[in-house]
C-alpha cells in the first residue's frame, strides 16, 4: 500500500519519476492499480501565426493545442483557436473610371472605391473563437476509434460539428482502412440582417454612426436576422505502407451542405451597354452543394530527407473543378533540427453561375455571384520551414510563406457577359492577382 | 485534360488496392523509418489547420486529407 501511495505521488510530480517507479515496481514484482498506470502527463503546443495580403486583409491566429494519454492507447486532446481579422475584403463589384459609393453591410455607413480600383469593403473586421475536443482509443490491437466535436463563434457566424472515425488495420499493420462521418450545424447572422436576393444595394451616402437608425431603404434589401446551414460529410480512407521508406495515402470524401450558402456581404455590378455601373445588387447563390474529393498523397524517406507529395482533385455540383498539387520536402540535419521548402499550385475552375457582373439588359439569372473565388482560379504558395529541438524535448519552428491568387476570368467576360468590350471597362483590371504573406511560429512544449 | 488526370489517378488506387495483398508492406522490425514522426500521415498537424483555413477561406475547394467543412464563415 506504501508502495502505490508513492507511485501515485511520483505520478503527479513528474513523468520520469513515474518511469523510474514503474521500473522499480516491475522490479519488485509489484501489481499496480490501472487507474494509477494510466495517468502519463501532457503535451503542448502553441501557434502564432500572423497573415497578410497586399492592400487587403490582415490576420493574427493563435492555435493552442494539449493531449493526455491515458494507458497505452486513448488519447484527449483539446485544441483552442483564436483569430482576428481586419482589412479590406473585395465586395464583388468591378472597377469602374469613376469613384463608387457603397453602403456597409450594418446599413449604417458607407465607403467609397476609387477610381479603376477593385471596391474592397474596408469595414471587414471580424473576431472567432473555436474549440475542439477529440478522444480516440483501440477497440483491439487491429482497430481504433476516435470522436471528436468542434464549436466555432464569431459574431455573425456560429458552427456546431460532430464527428467520428473507425480504422482497421489488415496484413501486419501494413494497411489501413478507415471511415470517417461529420455532421455539423451552422447558423448565419449577417451584419444588417440577411439581404434579400438580386435586391438592389440602399446608398444614400450617410454615415449614421453606431446608434443610428436604419432607413427604410435599407430595410426593405432585408429579410430576417439569420438563416442555418446543415452539413454531412463521410471520409474514407486507404493507407498502404509500400516499403521500408514509402507509404501511400488514398481518402475519397463526399459531402452535402444545405441552407444559405449565399455569401450575405457579396454585391454584383449591373452595368448598361457602354459598361457603366446603374445598379449593384446582392448576390444568390443555390441553397445546396455536394463536393467530391479525390486525395492522394505519398511519403518517401530518402537519405536525409523525407519528400510530402500530394494532389486532390475536387468537383462540386456547382460545376466547379479543382486540382491541388503539394509538396513538403523535409531535410533532416544533423544537430536536431531541419528544413522544409514547400510549393504549392492549386487550380479551380468558375462555378455555373459565377458572372463578372450582369448585364442591364439580360434578365436577371436565377443564381449568380461575382465573387472571384468562385471564378477560375489559379494559386500558388511557395514556403520554407525552419524548425529545431531545445532540450531535446521542447521543438520550435518558423514557417514563412507567400502565396498568390491569380483569376483568369477573361474567357469569362467574353462569353457570359454581353458588354465585354464595352468603353467603360476599356483598360480596367477587373479581377487584379492578389498576394498574402504568411508568418508562423510554433512552439511544442 | 483533367478527365485523363482523373483516371489516372483512379488507375493508380485501384492497382495499389489489388497489390495491397501481396508483396508490398514491412515486417514489423523493418519500421524503423516508417516510425519516425516526420513519417505519420498527418506529421504537421498545426500547419495542416492553419493551411486548411487559409485556403478554405480563399479558394472554393476544401477537404481531401481531412473533413472539408470549415467552422467558420469565411467563405
């Protein structure tokens, strides 16, 4: 009975205490408790990472994790994320010669874009905070579970999710199948109220303030406060080990998503025959999409490096078409720490009723949105990972990254838009690329 | 283009599924490699989020090597 009280207490002071005492007591023949054999500690780790694009949104994120495990195979962990966003973010109108006035998204201000410039909403600004609790273990030596659930705030948008995997490994451990299902809920709550679709943008100019009365111009684009979306999604999975350095990763995922998929603060020019903007109005998107996903990635230990390949290909029932390649490639170096280049190219192509703006004299279509990252879409990220062991326990890393966004909309514009070559879009750049720098440091305690 | 791009890709998971039973694979003493960290399927989980989120917040694509519902209503 001494002997348990101070392993238990070893336990609580320190991991390699509880090491030593569990040598000593295998050493003395002695039985323990499993509730006393299974508390084993925790592992940290902690992510600032701060995001910027040109002339455009800013970021700052911070990313804390912890796990535990309990006896040999389950594990809790929890992860905490806070991020703050403010900046610039393109409302979905073109650029025209002349300035342009909007209303914000609460009704009570407005802001201007200046002349041949894309009109960014300089009122963005958002907070979010997210946890997720995720708990897996073995069910036999062959199979694990894991569950997990994840809630995210911010103050116009809140999801719920729920979800959970089974894996079974076959022929010495050397394949894994899994399966995967997430449920989720979300509820949207637009600044302003939820715009009523292709209603036209209220601009009388006016900045109202906070305690301002809405106008019923404004009230009329409106309709409720909020609006829900559903999602499911399943994930399977198929690991192979090939070799002694190669493994290969193949995951097939479909989901549905139902409710106001629109994107409430989104806009699309109307213009008239000499391509001048008469009108702006809020955008539609279909109330349902279902993706399909098609990953593969493989791992390969060279000498002294490791090379991360993948490519997903991703078609959705908006008609949009996506190929993703991806390569990590980590050189291990010999005083405990490495390096990591990283490429990233990404290509999409436009949704079905992606438009660059509509045309005043054409009908107004049943959906349609002028936001570019449903256009074709071409990105690239290059990157480079530093990362070293302290105390060959604690692990830092510093990740630098650039990425760009290049839309390629012009086919686009000559043929589901009549006005392409209209005089009041002459020598505009209407889709202009954007770049975005990012900085992360990681600490792992 | 991309048709082709996906069949091959289907052609290389469907030979991988009917070798899986035969010569590939380790004895579990040959796992010294295969049981490094940098190894395991997902062996950057922070960056893997962080990714996830940018370009989930980007780009009109998400999901593949994890769930592909966002959390959030950035996009």
């Amino acid at each position: 009975m001494q002997l348990k009280n101070h392993l238990k207490m070893s336990v609580k002071e320190h991991d390699s205490s509880y090491k030593i005492a569990l040598a000593s007591a295998a050493l003395l023949g002695a039985t323990m408790p499993r509730a006393q054999a299974e508390v084993l500690g925790w592992d940290a780790s902690a992510s600032f990472l701060g995001y910027s694009e040109q002339n455009r949104v800013s970021a700052g994120e911070f990313i804390g994790t912890a796990s535990k495990k309990y006896h040999q195979t389950a594990l809790f962990d929890i992860k905490v994320v806070a991020d703050v966003l403010t900046g610039a973010s393109a409302n979905g109108a073109v650029a025209q010669k002349f300035v342009q006035t909007f209303t914000s998204p609460s009704g009570k201000d407005f802001y201007t874009s200046n002349a041949n410039q894309t009109p960014l909403d300089k009122t963005f600004q958002d907070l979010r905070g997210a946890l997720s609790l995720n708990w897996s273990d073995a069910i036999t030596d062959v199979s694990n579970y894991r569950i997990g659930g994840n809630v995210s705030l911010e103050h116009d948008y809140s999801a719920l999710s729920i979800n959970g995997e089974y894996s079974h490994d076959f022929f010495q451990k050397n394949t894994t199948f899994s399966l995967g299902v997430s449920v989720g809920t979300n509820q949207v709550k637009p600044e302003g109220g939820l715009p009523i679709a292709f209603s036209s943008m209220f601009i009388d100019g006016i900045n109202r303030g906070e305690d301002g009365n809405l106008p019923q111009g404004f009230r009329d684009t409106r309709n409720g406060n909020s609006d829900n979306v559903t999602d499911a999604e399943i994930l399977l999975g198929y690991t192979q080990i090939i070799n002694r350095r190669m493994l290969v990763q193949f995951n097939y995922g479909h989901s549905e998503s139902n409710g106001y998929l629109t994107d409430p603060y989104k806009i699309l020019s109307v213009l008239d025959n000499n391509g001048v903007a008469q009108d702006y109005l809020y955008e539609n998107r279909p109330d349902s999409r279902t993706k399909d996903s098609f990953y593969v990635m493989t791992k390969y230990h060279l000498e002294q490096s490791i090379v991360d390949f993948s490519y997903r290909y991703m078609t959705d029932s908006w008609n949009i078409k996506s190929s993703t390649f991806d390569v990590h490639w980590h050189f291990l170096t010999g005083n405990n720490s490495f390096w990591e280049p990283h490429i990233r190219y990404y290509t999409q192509s436009a949704a079905d009723f992606f438009t660059p703006y509509l045309d005043q004299s054409v009908h107004t279509p049943e959906f349609a949105s002028a936001d570019y990252r449903l256009g074709n879409l071409d990105t690239f990220t290059v990157g480079l990972k530093y990362g070293f062991t302290l105390n060959q326990q604690h692990r830092a890393e510093i990740r630098l990254e650039y990425y760009k966004q290049q839309s390629k909309n012009q086919s686009l514009i000559d043929s589901r838009v009549a006005t392409s070559h209209s005089s009041g879009l002459s020598g505009l750049n209407l889709f202009p690329d954007v770049s975005a720098v990012v900085l992360q440091f990681s600490y792992y305690f | 283009m991309k048709n082709n791009l996906f069949k091959i890709v289907s052609l290389i998971v469907l030979m991988a599924l009917l070798s899986s039973c035969s010569s590939l694979g380790v004895k579990p003493w040959e796992r010294d490699l295969l049981a490094k960290p940098e190894m395991a399927v997902n062996s950057s989980p922070l960056d893997q989020a962080v990714d996830d989120h940018i370009y989930f917040s980007k780009e009109a694509s998400s999901g593949g090597r994890s769930f592909a519902g966002g959390g959030c209503g950035c996009n």
